[in-house]
DNA sequence: AGGATAGCTGACGTTTACGTAATGCATACG
DNA sequence: CGTATGCATTACGTAAACGTCAGCTATCCT
C-alpha cells in the first residue's frame, strides 16, 4: 500500500487552501471522486494527485472542463484502446498548446522588461528634475 | 505621423477576431479609448497596441482587470511620479508572477510529455496484443 | 423616397466557478 | 440529555465576460 490513507474534507480544505465548496463541486463535475463512508467524503490519494493537476491546470488559464479532459490522461490503466487513443490526442493538443503560451509568455516576459527600463530611466529623470528644482 | 490612421469597429473586429461587443465593452472598461466622430467610434492605433495587449494577457489568463493595470504600464507619458512608481511596482509583481507561470509551465509540460511517453507504449502493447489474438 | 448597411444605446440573458445561507443528520462531549 | 461540531444536501446569489435582441440613427445606393 503506497500510502492509501484517506482525508477528510477538512483535511483536504488545509492541505490545498480551498474550501469545502470547491471540492463539492469538482466532485459534481466529475473532477474529483472521493468515496463515500456512510454520508461523509473520504478523499483518496488519487484525488490529491487530481486536485493537484486541477489546481495548476486553473493557474495556467484552462477551463475545468478542459481540464477534466486532460486528468483522463493520468489515469488510464482501464481505459479501452480507443478511448485512450482520443485521450492521447487531446493530450497532443494541449501539449503543444502550453508549448506556445511558454513561448509567447517569455516573448511578453522580455517586453515587459523592456518596458520597465524604461519606466526606471523615466522615474530616475523625474527625481532629477524635482531635486533640480528644490 | 506614424501611421495615425483610424479603423472603424468592424475593421478591428475582423482584424483581431473579436466581436463589436467585446471592443464597446472594454471601452466600457476603460481598456479602450477610441474618439468619436459623431456618434462613432474611431479606434487608434494606441487601441490597437492596447487591444493586442488585452488579448495576450486573456491568454495569460489574467483578468481585465489585471490587463487594464498593467496596460498604464505602456502608455505612461503624461503621468505623475507617484502613479508611475505605483504602476511600476504593480509591473514588477505581474513580471514575477509571468516569470513564476513560464517556470511552472515548463515543469508541466516536461511531465505531460512523460505521461504521453508512457500513454505511446499502451498503446503499442495493446495493439500488440491484439495483432497476437488474430 | 425607400431600402440596405453600419453603428449606436440600453437592457436582459448566459456560462463559469464558485459563495452563501438554510436546513438536516450523526457523533462526541459535558 | 442537550448541544456543539462536522459534514451533508438543496437552493439561491454573484462576479466576470461577454451574447443577444430591440429599437434608434446616419448614410449610401438606386
């Protein structure tokens, strides 16, 4: 057993800085899949992997539903050949799709640098003249 | 004049892939300032470089309101020393926050290619199996 | 003059991703 | 035994970012 002990809620709420909500409601859109112990949810270790995926995926700008496309992905052992198959291409696809937003966020990451030799050079002139003017 | 030449809603609606809405309504939102002649808009090519902005940040997954901030950024001429300071500041912490994204960004995209290599042996192996059961 | 076309202003509708009660069950605690 | 605590389910509310539709204007065309 590689460490299959269970959360609570709660537990889940600390450890990842969400609210009980949020869980709920990944849960009710098929994101996460906690199982039941009577009424109560216990979150497993592949739902902390999932949520992981699902918290990084939001940080990037995707949907939640784009994102339960991709969770699919790391969880395939039962899947069937084709299902796997359209898996993958998804998959391809959002790949090369976070390749291009990297490159275009280091084009803007340059430019925005850029910018802000400019804005301290502009800033520098500003003190001068004040002093100057003093 | 630097290419100081106008374009109608349309042109840019068809020039950025946008609808008329969006543009009146980030107009709305104070991301746009396009002058009036009549009742029509007539956008600049400061708006286009805004616009060019607001869409990449949107890709970023950043919010209007975080474009709309770091959009001063570009355009600060007329600016007071105070204002420029702060919008620096504000410039400095959305670059750490695009610097942090990329870095995350790679990370992720190394392990999504991890899983896609481990995705192409299933599938090899099932279609293996299946080539034997013929 | 009578459309067709392009743009305008409200104003209400929609989707996403939750927040926020209101109400109820179950267990632990003094 | 009563109550406080933790979690549950409905269900309604909300902010962001537009979509959509109705009704009004100005202009251009024949």
């Amino acid at each position: 057993m590689t460490d299959e002990k269970t959360m609570t809620i709660r537990e889940m709420c600390e450890a990842f800085d969400v609210t009980p909500r949020t869980l709920r409601f990944y849960e009710a859109k098929e994101l996460l899949f906690p199982i039941r112990e009577g009424q109560k949810r216990l979150f497993t270790r592949r739902d902390r992997a999932r949520l992981k995926l699902i918290l990084r995926g939001k940080r990037f700008g995707f949907s939640l539903e784009d994102i339960r496309q991709l969770l699919d992905l790391y969880h395939m052992g039962d899947q069937q050949q084709t299902q796997l198959a359209k898996t993958y291409e998804i998959a391809q696809d959002r790949l090369q799709s976070m390749i291009d937003q990297r490159d275009e966020l280091n084009e803007a990451i340059d430019e925005l640098k850029e910018q802000m030799r400019w804005g301290e050079k502009m800033l520098a002139s500003m003190s001068n003249s004040k002093k100057a003017a003093e």
